[in-house]
C-alpha cells in the first residue's frame, strides 16, 4: 500500500476529465458561428450557453464526486491495512 491516492488514481482521473473536455468541446462546436446544427426552433444561442454551464456544473460535480468515492475507499484501504497490523502485533 505505498502508492500515494494520485498515482493509484492518475489514469481514471485524467481519462475522465479528457473525456469531459471532448464531450464540451465537441458540444460547443456544434453551435458556434452558423455551425452545422441549427440552433433549432425557438432557440437561441443563450439557451445553449445556458445548457453549457448545466453541463459543466455536471462534469464538475461527476469528477469531485470520483474524487470523493476514490479517496474514501483510498484511506478506508489504509485503515483496514493499519488495524490489520495492530491485530498481527497483539
């Protein structure tokens, strides 16, 4: 258990966040200038503006919740390790 919480969790963390940057980036292209979609029907551009920050409050509170799933079972696997050499020391 000598891994540090980043090094054991580095690739998920910065696969999730390239994948979020695509996902708005790719989003965001879409509607830019004319763009190739039309911003539809009764629709305009700050509605999408509006629907970007929904997505980015969402990929913000997906990641800080990884990262809070991750570090909890990061230091309960810290713990358990711990209690289990306080039981082989007795």
């Amino acid at each position: 258990m000598n891994k540090s919480f980043w090094k054991k969790y580095r690739k998920i963390f910065i696969i999730s966040a390239i994948i979020m940057i695509i996902a708005y980036i790719a989003i965001y292209a879409c509607f830019v200038g004319n763009g190739f979609l039309t911003t539809g029907i009764d629709l305009t551009k700050s509605d999408w503006l509006g629907f970007l920050g929904g997505y980015l409050s969402f990929a913000g509170t997906v990641f800080v919740s990884m990262i809070a799933i991750f570090q909890t079972k990061y230091f309960a696997d810290i713990e358990e390790n711990r209690r289990k050499q306080e039981r082989i020391r007795e």
